[in-house]
C-alpha cells in the first residue's frame, strides 16, 4: 500500500490521501487515545496533521520511499506532534504568550526536522533486523525494563540484554552517522 499511497500522491491522485486517511484514522485514535489520554477530537486534529506533513512531505520529494511499515511512519510522526503539543500546551499553562508567531513557526520547523529524523531511525532501526529491533524497541518504546526484555525475548539475564541493547545503539548511532553528514548532527 505504500508504495501506492507515495506514487499516488506524486500523480496528483486525490484518493490515495482518502485511502491513507481513512485506512488507519481509526487505530491514529484509539491509540493516541490510549497512549496519551488524548479526546477524539484532539487526536483527529492531530492525525489531520499527520496526513498533510505526510502529504507534503512526498509532495515536495523528502520522502520517495519508506522502508518500514507506513503506519508505523504516520504514528512517529503523529507520536511527535503529540508531544510538541503536550510540551506547548504546558507551556502555555505556565503564562507565555501564545502569540509569540516566531516561536511557533520555530516549533514547527523543529517538529518536521525531528519527524524526518525519526523516520530515518526507525528505517535503520528495522534494516539492523533481530534482536536489535525487538530490544531497542521495547525498550525505547514499549519502556519495558531489562528485565522485562530479557523475560520476552527469552534472554539468560537482564545484564545480557544490556549489553546486546548498548550494541545496537552504537551500530544504530553509526548508521545515523552515515546517513546525516557532520554538519547535520
């Protein structure tokens, strides 16, 4: 589906965007409703915006393949999102001024570097395959405990996967490398 969502969308074709849209608006909700206690409303605006960084994204050529699952890609994204606007918010809660146009356009720019960089973690992160996907990954985003990852992946002990986990972060840290020049980190 992917490949056709992208190649859809540079073809100007409308309804690649309402398949994508509608293929996983539903499960956008009900986890970001679990994950981050969000409201359906909040989390439709948030997966709205989702679509159209996605759609412009491939639009203007920064994104022409994806190497993972697309629904994986659209929820970092949006988890991103999520985040920026919880960190706002709390802003906003504590006096600063919501109309300070600099900072929010500082923001948004911020937020598609950051959803553009996590998408090249996350296509690396699966291209190192097993175990280092299923570690770092329950780890980082499942935030299981060593323990816990040691019992899940049948390891001997928790200091086994600590050592397997430090691994994959540096080979993982070396790809990124690779992929981004100096000036870019």
């Amino acid at each position: 589906m992917k490949e056709d969502v992208i190649s859809g969308i540079k073809n100007g074709k409308e309804q690649a965007v309402v398949e994508l849209y509608n293929t996983y608006k539903n499960d956008f909700i009900r986890w970001s409703g679990f994950r981050y206690q969000l409201d359906e409303e909040d989390a439709l605006d948030v997966f709205q915006e989702v679509v159209i960084s996605f759609y412009e994204n491939v639009k203007k050529g920064k994104l022409d393949k994806i190497n993972y699952q697309l629904k994986t890609y659209l929820f970092a994204i949006g988890k991103n999102m999520i985040i920026n606007r919880i960190k706002y918010d709390q802003r906003f809660d504590h006096g600063a001024d919501p109309t300070d146009e600099v900072e929010t356009f500082n923001l948004a720019e911020q937020e598609i570097e950051v959803n553009q960089r996590h998408g090249v973690i996350i296509a690396h992160l699966e291209k190192m395959g097993e175990p280092c996907y299923s570690i770092l990954k329950l780890y980082f985003y499942d935030s299981f405990s060593m323990e816990a990852i040691a019992n899940n992946l049948q390891y001997k002990n928790a200091n086994v996967v600590k050592s397997q986990k430090l691994r994959c972060i540096n080979e993982l840290r070396k790809r990124v490398k690779e992929h981004y020049g100096p000036e870019d980190l």
